[in-house]
C-alpha cells in the first residue's frame, strides 16, 4: 500500500485502518544518478527527508555530516566499492542503520549474502516502489520501537518524586523488565497487586512510555462509582436515556480516545457491565446508553484489581472470557514487606521530596527510625511509608527523623513481658542491644543471618554494633 505523505505500518494501525505518519532520514546510493534522484524525490513523496549520492566514498562523506536512517543502496557500482562494501563501513559505526540493498546485474545470491551481513532486505531493478515504500515504513516502525524502549529504560531510571519503582529487589527489577517489553504495545495489561503498592502509578507510567503518551490519561476507581452511574460514566449517555439525563454526555470512553484508560478495580463491576467492556475489547466499538450510533473505542484499556484473580474468576467477581482478554499481559506489583531491602531507598526518596515541598531542614533518618521502617510489615505498602515519611518530615525538630516522630504503629516500642505480666521495664535500647547480641550468638556471629532475623539492614546491625564498641568477624 502507498500514500503520498503518509506510509502504513503493518501491524501498527491495521485493527483501526489507519496510516501513520512516519518520517526518517533516508540516503538512496547509486552510480546512475538519474535513478538516484528518481528513488530520492519518490521517498520524499512518502514523507522522509532523502538524499542521493552517487557512489560509497560521496556516500560515506555524507553520513558524516547527515546521518541516516536508513540507506537504499545499488549492489553493484563498478568500477568503485558497492552496496557490500557500504554495508561493512556504515554497520561498523551504527547497527541500527536500516539498510536496503538493490541488485539489477549482480546476482540473487550476493544479494542474500548482504542480508547475512546485516541489510534490512533487497529489491530487484526495477525497484518495485510499493514494495521500497512498505520496507521503509517497516523500518520506520523498528527505529520508532527502538525510541520507545530507549525512553522507558530512561524514565525507569529516573523516575523523580513518584519513587513507585524504586528499588533494587529482584522483584523489582523483573517488573520494571517486564514494563519495557510491554509499554510501547497497544495490548490491554491486568495490573494486581495489595491496596497501595503502586497500581495506579505503574498504569500510568506505560501510558507515559506507549506511543500514546500525548493523548489523555483517564483513570476511574470503579467502586468508587455507583453502580447505577458506572455504566453512563463510561459509554456516556444520550439525552432522555434515563430519568435526569437532560441533555447527551460523552463518557470517558470518549474522554480518553487516543489514550490510556485506566480500571481500577475491575473485579467491582457488574457481570453486565463487565461483559460491555469486553465487546468493547473484542470491537474497538461502543454505544453510548440510550444511543444507535456505534464510536470508535480508539484507546489502550489498563485495569486492576487487589484481589487473587483467579479466585476471583472462580467466585463470580471476574468473567473468564473478560479475565482472558485483559490478561494479555499480567504484571504483578509485590508487597512492600516482601521487598524489604526497598524500604530505605524509597524513604529517602520520599523523605527529601517532602523535605524540599515542606521547605524543611530534615536531611536523614536516624538508625532507630531506619530500623523501625525496617521491621514494620506495611499493610498499606508504599502509600503508608510515604504517608508516614510525610508526618515524620513534618513533626522532626532536627536535621534527622528520630524513631518519636514516626507513627506509634511503626515505632512499635518494645515491653519486657515475664510470665505473661508485665514485668519490669528496661530501657529501650538496653532490649534492643541484647535482642541483637542474641542473635549473633545464635547465628554464629553471622552478622548477615542475624539481621535477616532481627528484620533490620546489615547496614543498619554494623552500626549498632560499632555503637555497642563490638567487632565481629563476619
């Protein structure tokens, strides 16, 4: 298929049927130079920027100046180098080169050997220009995917106040892996994960990384929304559908053509109105409630649940056939207390964000406190440390969280209980030093298993031990 000033991407549009612009640099090389041009002035009709050049030293000379995206290039240029030598010479610099040898006196077999050596593809002279046009939009489509992955491996590593994804539990990294594999797909995504671990943030991060980032990002808490209402506030409604319904709604179907939305808590719906959402997966369509006219659902669906999904297909809560269509991919956000050795980074994140916001001198958290965020479980996983790193900022009198300003469920403060009575109480830090030296008793004076077992960093033993004046060999 060709189009002047627009090139189709198989794959890209084909569900909506729709071109996309695309635009690339490409250098078109051959020693005739009445072709040459002929092919430059058709790529530029598709939409590229082109240049010709007439042989391999003008062409490397050129490069050097206007790089290229890709290189339409004649197999054969006596009595100079050709295509393989080009070929040899560019790849050595940039692999990502798209390059497309086209062969008329050579033969079939050199021009296999140069797709060996890394050319894209080859044509046969004459240039079948439909043929030129689809390789071209092809390549267009793997330098856009390439951009795509470039940008999400950035913003994965600098992810600003959000801090969501901080961390380098293993865990974390197979998600955020997963993330760039699945953020420039237009395939719907089943977020799960606890209340608080950070659904929402990394539904709205593959939206930010997807090739529809400058489109609109919709999220709806579904039960949040009654369910009378639910159905009118996602398809909209026509004028006079129902009682109070005095004049036609757009929903946030519509709200969010071109972009992302977002389900939270998907597993909410109503049966029927979960099987709506997936005639609505299954057609790219929709009807607003009360209408006949059929829209274009030109969207990416991300939704997400709390709860075990596969309990909740088999209780009723979930269609099979809705589960299966969301589910094309599944990214699984793990407990905070599962990936303990993310706590201290994603503190001191949050802690020197509320620092600058709250415009305070706090600078660090004192070694009690680390140790008390530590051991705490978080059932409410990052937005309860991010909560309590908040009041921790607000209530600090020094330049250091002490373990008093954080919440009395985090500090935990511990009682010495003999015979089920409370006994008499010993200082704090006098249980807390003899809980450690306990444990390096009991593991052998292995530090590394004693703070596993204590809850607490290795970081965080070492230094209550230097404190106590111990030294310890491992």
């Amino acid at each position: 298929m060709k189009s002047i000033g627009k090139i189709f991407l198989p794959g890209k549009n084909d569900i909506l049927g729709e071109e996309a612009p695309v635009a690339m640099r490409v250098l078109v090389v051959d020693d005739h130079q009445a072709s040459a041009e002929g092919l430059r002035d058709y790529v530029e009709e598709w939409g590229h920027q082109a240049r010709a050049a007439g042989g391999v030293a003008e062409a490397l000379a050129l490069l050097e100046q206007w790089p290229a995206d890709a290189i339409v290039c004649d197999l054969l240029m006596p009595p100079g180098p050709g295509g393989l030598e080009l070929l040899q010479a560019v790849r050595a610099k940039d692999p990502w080169v798209g390059f497309i040898i086209l062969t008329g006196h050579g033969t079939i077999e050199d021009a296999v050997r140069a797709t060996r050596d890394g050319a894209f593809d080859f044509l046969t002279k004459p240039v079948d220009l439909d043929r030129l046009s689809v390789l071209l939009g092809r390549l267009a489509e793997r330098n856009e995917m390439r951009s795509e992955v470039t940008r999400l491996r950035q913003k994965l590593a600098n992810l600003g106040e959000a801090a969501t994804l901080v961390g380098g539990s293993p865990a974390m990294r197979k998600l955020t892996e997963l993330m760039e594999r699945v953020a420039p797909s237009a395939a719907s995504v089943l977020i799960t994960g606890e209340s608080g671990s950070g659904k929402d943030f990394i539904a709205q991060t593959l939206h930010e990384l997807s090739g529809r980032a400058r489109a609109p990002f919709v999220a709806v808490n579904c039960p949040a929304i009654p369910e009378a209402l639910l159905e009118s506030e996602l398809f909209g409604h026509e004028r006079g559908a129902f009682t109070g319904a005095i004049a036609e709604r757009a929903g946030l179907f519509e709200h969010a053509a071109g972009g992302t939305l977002f389900l939270d808590e998907v597993t909410e719906m109503t049966p029927g109105l979960q099987a709506k959402l997936l005639r609505v997966l299954e057609t790219h369509r929709f009807r607003r409630v009360g209408g006949r006219d059929e829209k274009l659902a030109d969207l990416r669906i991300v939704a997400a649940t709390n709860r075990d999904v596969e309990r909740a297909v088999k209780d009723g809560r979930l269609r099979e056939d809705l589960y299966y269509r969301l589910n094309v991919f599944h990214l699984h956000v793990p407990a905070l207390r599962d990936r303990r050795e993310d706590i201290a980074p994603l503190a001191a994140r949050f802690l020197a964000a509320y620092a600058e916001q709250n415009q305070s001198a706090v600078e660090g958290l004192s070694n009690d406190a680390l140790a008390a965020l530590e051991r705490y479980d978080w059932p409410g996983n990052v937005r309860e440390l991010r909560n309590a790193i908040e009041r921790a900022v607000v209530l600090a009198r020094g330049a250091v969280v002490e373990l008093a300003d954080l919440p009395q469920r985090v500090a935990r403060p511990v009682v010495v209980i003999e015979n089920g009575r409370f006994g008499p109480v010993e200082p704090l830090d006098e249980t807390e030093r003899r809980a450690i030296l306990a444990a390096l008793d009991a593991f052998a004076q292995n530090k590394t298993h004693a703070a596993r077992a204590l809850g607490i960093s290795l970081k965080t033993l070492h230094n209550k031990l230097k404190r106590y004046g111990r030294e310890v060999a491992r």
